[in-house]
C-alpha cells in the first residue's frame, strides 16, 4: 500500500502532527472508481440544481439537493486525497470542468446579481460613470435593453407589475468598487447586448478555473498537498455562487490567492498590490492584510509595506471615479448596510451587537497572529471569523473563505461556508422563523470549528514530531467530518421547517407612553403629517371619509388645540366609481416629497368594483388633492383588491408603500404587503413581498391597516388592526420583522392595545415625529360605548408619545 505522503517542512514553528494513514483501500483502482462515481454523481447534482428553475419555483428541493452533493464531495475530496499526485490533480481539474460545465444548463437560481452587472457594465460602454445615476433614472432610457427591461408580455411571464426590471434596487446606486465595475465593462463589452445570462456565467466559470488551476502552485508554496485542491475545486458552492449564479466574488477569491502564493515568496509589496485589488472587488478581504503580516521574519515591516501597496491600488481605483462624480461613489454602500442591518443588532445573530462582532474579530486576528500561524491560516481565521461574526445572509460571501482554507488545507472552515445556505432558504422562501434557523447554522457551524480546533491542539501536544500547516486533526478523518457536517449544516434546518416553536429572537416590545384623547372629530384611521415651515412645525390629520368630506382633516400647531380643515380629496379621479356617501374612502397617508404632497387613499374602481390604491399630489399639505392619473396606483384585482396603504421610509432613505389586500371581502386569504416606491412617491417599484397574514384568535379572520418603524435592536416593528373594525373586539397587534420586506410574525399572543375603560376597539394606528423629533403613536377608538356588541359613532383621535422601540 501507498504510504501517505509527507509534506515539506518549512523553517517556522511547527503547527500540526503528521497525518497518519486511517483509511485502507482496497486497490489503486477502487479509490479510482470511487472518485469517478462521486465526480459523476456531483456533475449531475449540478445539472439538476441548475435546470431545476429558480428558487422560488423549485424551493427547499435546491437545498437538500445541495446537502446531497455536500456528501458526495466529501467522498470525492477523500478519494482525491488517495490517488497518485499527478493523476489526482488532473482527475480533479477535469472534474471541476464538467461540474461548471454542468452549472451552465439554465438561468441563475438563487440569485438576480448578475442583471446588475449586465446593466452596470451597460452603462460603462456607452461612456457614463456607473456611479452617476440609479438603473431607473431618465437619463439612461435610451440604455434600456429588453432583456433587463422586459414589456408588458415579459413582466407578465415573470409574474411581475407592468413596467418591470430584472435588475434588483433598480432606484438605488451601484454597490459594486471599481474593479467589480471594470469586470462588468470587460464582461459586457466581450458580449454585448445579445449575450444574456450565458455571457456572466462563462465569465464566472473562466475566472473559476483560473483560480483551480492555480490552487496546487499556492498549496505547493506553503508546503501543502496539492491533492487539497480537491477542497474547493470539487465543492458545489463555487459552482452554483460563481458559475451558475455568477457571481463576482470568484474574482475576489482568485486575487486572494493570488496573494497568499506570493506571499509565500516574500514579496508582501505585490502581495498587498492583489489585496488591494480584492477589495476593489469585494471590500472585506482588505482585512486579509493582518495574514500578509505573517509571511516573513520581519512581521512590521511586511505589514506596512502590503498596506502601502493595498493603499495605492485602492486609490488608484477611486480615483477616476471621485473624480467624475465625487461623493456619489461610495453607492448604496451606506444604504446596503443599514438595509442589512449591519449597523445595528439585527444582523448578528451569534456575536448579538456590532461591538461584540467587532472585538471577536479583532481577537482571532490578534490569536493567530500570537500564536505565529502562517498566512493561509490567518487568512481563514480571519475571513471565518467575520462570517461567523457578521453571520450573513448571503452564502456566495464564503467563497472567498473556501478558496484561503483550501490554501490552508484547513476542511472544518466548510461549515462556515456551508452555514448560510439555511439562514438564506428561509428568509427567501418565508419559513416563517427565519431567524431561529440561521442562528442554528451558524452555531453548529462555529461549535464544529471549535471542535476540530481542540482536537488539533490535543494532537500537537501529543505528536513527538510536527509537520508544518497540517490540516485539522487527521487529514481524511477530519475532512469527512467537517464535510458530513456540511451537510447536516445544510440540511438539519430543513426538517426543523416543521418546528415552528423555536425562538426567532423578537426583541422586547415597544412601550408606548399615557395615552389622551386629542380631538373627538370623527377621524377614523387617523394618520398625521408634520409640516415644518419657517422654523415653525404644525400638523396636519387625514380621516377616513365621513360624510359630507370625503378625507376629513384638521390641523393643529401645538398637538393639543385642534380645528377642523376642508376635505383633502373633494373630487374622485375620473376612474374611481360612484361613492355618492363618501363612505368607500378609507385609510388616508400623506408625505411630503420634493416640494409637493402626495395623498395615499383607498378608492372604488370602476372597472373592476375593487378597492384600490390612489396617490394624489397638492402643492400644500391639505390640499385639495387631485389623481390625474388614469388608474390607480396599485390594485391586487385577485385578491380582493388593495386598501390602507401606509408609507415607510427605510434607514437609506428610501420609500416603501404597505398595505393590506382586501381579501376578506370576497372570502379570500387577507395578508399585509410591502412595495418599494419609485423616488417621486408615485409608482411602486420592483416586486411586492407579504409580509404578513396573521392567524391570532383575537384578530377574527381580519388584518389590516399596516404602518412600521424600525426596531432599535434590529428589524421593524408591524403595527396591524384586527378583527372587524366596529367590535369591541378590534385593537392593534404588533409583529417583528427581520427585514422591512419581511416575514413577519406576531411578537404577542394578544393585541398591543385593546379596549380599555372608556378606550373602545382602538385601532388604525400610525406614526410619526414631532417638530423636536420625538416619535408618537396616533390611533383611533370609539368614544360611545357598544351597542349590541357594534359601534355606529364616533371615533376620537388618541395620541401616545414612543418611549422606546
């Protein structure tokens, strides 16, 4: 029998035992076959995941799909590990070509990334800076291609409104550095406007097998069996994420080791230069600058000479751009951000808040570099730790961890590359304890880490004699375990779908200061606006309509001393049907946007006999308001139609409508949604998300009159009435939302506020901030007691100060 090959000892403080042998093969030929057989097996995986159609259609299939290949990797790597050096490598590169091959058979399917490159490199070819407008802007109509912008037959084929795009935050700036654009450019300009999805996954595979091919000189460098290529080469999350999904970070991931091999060659000044040059594609490798540290005796020097030439590269890159269109170069990077939650709490699902993240990282960079670990080693650490600390959504962020632990011969790091697979699949397919499900993924993935880090530590105390850079414990136990616990990483969490019991972390509820009774006008559903002019604040109300105003409203200048104001919508656009008793306006929202105010009220269609959405515009904040639109802004026909539209202004500043579809009406399913709105408040944008339908016995079977504000520990806060509005039983829930564009669910088994002494069904409540910027809560509630269990008159305007939310 072969005997395990020894690895070259480099002239640095051992860090891991020799690997003994704990497998026995058969022959030379049954560790062949089984290869072939897991080769064969992963390519058709790949085929099948990619044809199988897009998340959304083929659901949690994709998933245990993937935990299926995470085994057969394992047995793939394992066999590569056993086969004779040169043929290992050849067999393995061969079968990394048919499983990238393979992941060409359809579109993208679980991500719409690569429309906005499509669309970024677009924008670069006809000569404009991709940082000077957002994907809708006017500006680049002539740009527009068919593929990106379907018509109304293409948007109707996508399940999508008239007017769609493919490209994802089409009223938001490019996210992307300037590398990741000058990739677009190239990629665009080599296909042009036929080449479609195709062109980006070719590019992602070419850019893929670059970095294949030159894993076996970088493990060579650091004194490693290149038969670890099999590590990243044969895993199925390059293929789907850089392949299938193409997704720039293949890019990122090929400089990366680009720099760790030379690296190994002390030369920390072109090391730093590639370095630099990932973070212009991606921004977090710039920390793999601390692994550049490690390379050499001179451990100051090597970091301030790689952070120079990182510095240099990096300002070279933005240079033009600032130049062409300054501060708007930094995109939606802020606006991403805050959308994610990273800088608050709600992203860290393990580390809890951003200062905890923080001082984890910092702290396994300042461990490994203590403990005199080589580059590769610090490299993982330090990309595994931030994924473990930031525990993001998106599982194409690790496959920059895949390819340096590849480098780093270190297997158990595939738990953390494996880990947001399930956090993902959930948030995306609204399991409805989204939350419950990463934290468990990702615990189970740092629990593995920490279990194969103790056991090599426990082996290099025992072991008499190191090998320099051994992997984790030995090498094929340990990979089969750290493999296998991919898997059970992927797919554990699928057979937790039917546990819905498990926490999802809701934080505490928001507490709402004394309530009063403010005006005793009548509005129902009341919602206010603040209107600062001149130094000075006043505040406008909006009612459902009571006869004879058709939007009732008053104002006040002080929250205290109401009056009453005209009516905001004396007449009904051309399109609305007859409301002779202006009793079919419900639910008004005002904002104020570039110098105008905009009207969201429920009308009558005509046409249809639904309930729908309305945005009306007046140059002042009570109006009269006028549609001069020809249809209403927003109708769900099929469901009922759309009513109580509320507007949300997310942490970037961008507007989102919620509403509730009028299910009950026709004896349909009722549930609360959320829409992007366009920058001028007037059209929704991209696609619409349910956010929530309830279900609590209190609520009766009905959900409506949505509004939100952010969750100071993360996410959002839903506010919703339920049950019929004229019961006693009516009152306002709250749900907890990890995202704006939800799932929800109920954060209390009751309602937050529900009749209370003479505080009847209150109801309707929205939000908004006073001259000072203090928050209040306004609702309304019936001020004569039930009769026969049912309200008839009137309602009071109830306000109530947000302590905290």
């Amino acid at each position: 029998m072969q005997a395990w090959p020894s690895l070259r000892t480099l002239t640095r403080a051992p860090e891991g035992p020799p690997a003994p042998e704990p497998f026995r093969w058969p022959s030379a030929t049954g560790r062949a076959a089984g290869f072939a057989v897991a080769a064969v097996a992963g390519v058709w995986l790949s085929a099948d995941i990619a044809s199988g159609g897009p998340i959304l259609a083929a659901r949690w299939g994709i998933l245990l799909r993937l935990a299926l290949w995470a085994g057969v990797w394992a047995a793939a790597v394992v066999c590569a590990l056993r086969l004779p050096r040169r043929g290992a490598l050849v067999a393995v590169f061969l079968a990394a070509v048919a499983l990238r091959l393979a992941a060409l058979a359809g579109p993208p399917t679980l991500s719409d990334d690569l429309y906005r490159y499509s669309w970024d490199g677009r924008v670069q070819a006809a000569g404009v800076d991709p940082y000077r407008y957002t994907p809708s802007s006017t500006h680049l109509l002539p740009l527009r291609e068919a593929w990106l912008w379907p018509d109304d037959a293409g948007c109707d084929a996508l399940h999508r409104e008239t007017g769609c795009t493919r490209i994802n935050r089409p009223t938001a700036h490019t996210i992307y550095p300037p590398l990741a654009q000058a990739w677009f450019a190239t990629v665009y300009r080599i296909g042009g406007v036929a080449a479609h999805h195709k062109l980006w996954q070719v590019a992602g595979l070419l850019g893929d097998l670059g970095l294949i091919a030159l894993l076996p000189l970088a493990l060579r460098a650091w004194g490693r069996d290149e038969r670890w290529t099999a590590l990243y080469a044969l895993s199925p999350f390059p293929v789907v994420e850089v392949v299938n999904n193409g997704h720039v970070d293949g890019l990122a991931a090929l400089l990366v080791v680009a720099a760790l091999a030379l690296a190994a060659r002390r030369r920390p000044g072109w090391a730093g230069a590639l370095i630099g040059a990932a973070a212009l594609v991606k921004l977090y490798p710039i920390l793999l600058l601390v692994a550049l540290a490690a390379a050499g005796g001179r451990r100051v020097r090597s970091l301030v000479t790689a952070t120079g030439a990182a510095a240099a590269v990096v300002v070279a890159g933005y240079l033009p751009h600032v130049w062409a269109v300054g501060g708007r170069v930094i995109g939606y990077l802020p606006g991403y951000l805050r959308e994610e939650h990273y800088t608050g709490g709600g992203r860290y699902l393990l580390a809890g808040v951003l200062p905890v993240a923080l001082a984890a990282v910092a702290a396994v960079g300042a461990w490994v570099l203590l403990r005199r670990l080589s580059p590769p080693r610090v490299a993982a650490a330090v990309v595994g730790a931030l994924l473990l600390a930031t525990t993001p959504v998106q599982p194409w962020y690790a496959v920059t961890l895949l390819a340096v632990a590849t480098v780093a011969a270190a297997p158990a790091w595939s738990l953390v590359a494996a880990a947001g697979y399930p956090y993902f699949f959930a948030l995306i397919l609204d399991a409805g304890h989204t939350v419950a499900m990463g934290r468990l993924a990702y615990g189970v993935a740092l629990a593995g880490v920490a279990a194969g880090a103790g056991v090599r530590r426990r082996r290099v105390r025992q072991a008499s004699q190191a090998v320099a850079d051994a992997p984790l414990g030995t090498l094929p136990r340990a990979l089969v375990a750290g493999v296998a616990g991919v898997a059970l990483v992927a797919a554990g969490p699928v057979a937790g779908l039917a546990a819905p019991q498990l926490s999802v972390g809701i934080p505490r509820l928001p507490v709402l200061g004394p309530s009063r009774d403010a005006y005793d006008g009548d509005l129902g559903d009341p919602f206010i606006l603040s209107v600062t002019e001149g130094g000075a604040t006043r505040y406008v109300a909006f009612g459902t309509g009571d006869f004879p105003a058709r939007v009732p409203t008053a104002h006040t200048s002080d929250l205290v001393t109401w009056q009453a104001g005209p009516d905001a919508l004396p007449t009904l656009p051309s399109w609305a049907g007859s409301d002779p008793r202006n009793a079919l306006s419900w639910a008004p929202a005002a904002l104020g946007v570039d110098g105008r105010y905009i009207l969201y009220i429920t009308l009558p269609e005509a046409r249809s006999g639904r309930q729908c959405i309305a945005a009306a515009t007046s140059p002042t904040p009570e109006g009269p308001y006028a549609d001069r639109g020809d249809g209403p802004m927003l109708c769900q026909r099929d469901l009922g139609g759309s009513i109580d539209p509320s507007v949300v202004t997310d942490r970037a500043g961008g507007l989102h409508l919620l509403w509730k579809n009028d299910g009950n009406s026709v004896g349909r399913p009722t549930a609360l949604w959320e829409q992007s709105l366009a920058d001028d408040g007037l059209h929704v944008t991209g696609q619409p998300h349910q956010l929530f339908e309830g279900g609590a016995p209190w609520q009766g079977g009905i959900i409506e009159n949505p509004a939100a504000i952010p969750a100071s520990g993360g996410g959002w806060w839903l506010f919703y009435s339920g049950n019929a509005f004229n019961r006693a039983e009516y009152g306002t829930g709250a749900a907890w939302c990890a995202q704006l564009a939800g799932p929800c669910r109920d954060a209390k088994a009751g309602p937050l506020l529900a009749t209370e002494g003479t505080r009847y069904a209150p109801g309707g409540l929205e939000t908004f901030k006073d001259g000072k910027g203090d928050l209040w809560a306004v609702y309304d509630t019936w001020n004569r007691p039930a009769r026969n269990g049912r309200f008839f008159c009137c309602r009071s305007l109830y306000l109530a100060r947000v302590l905290s939310s």
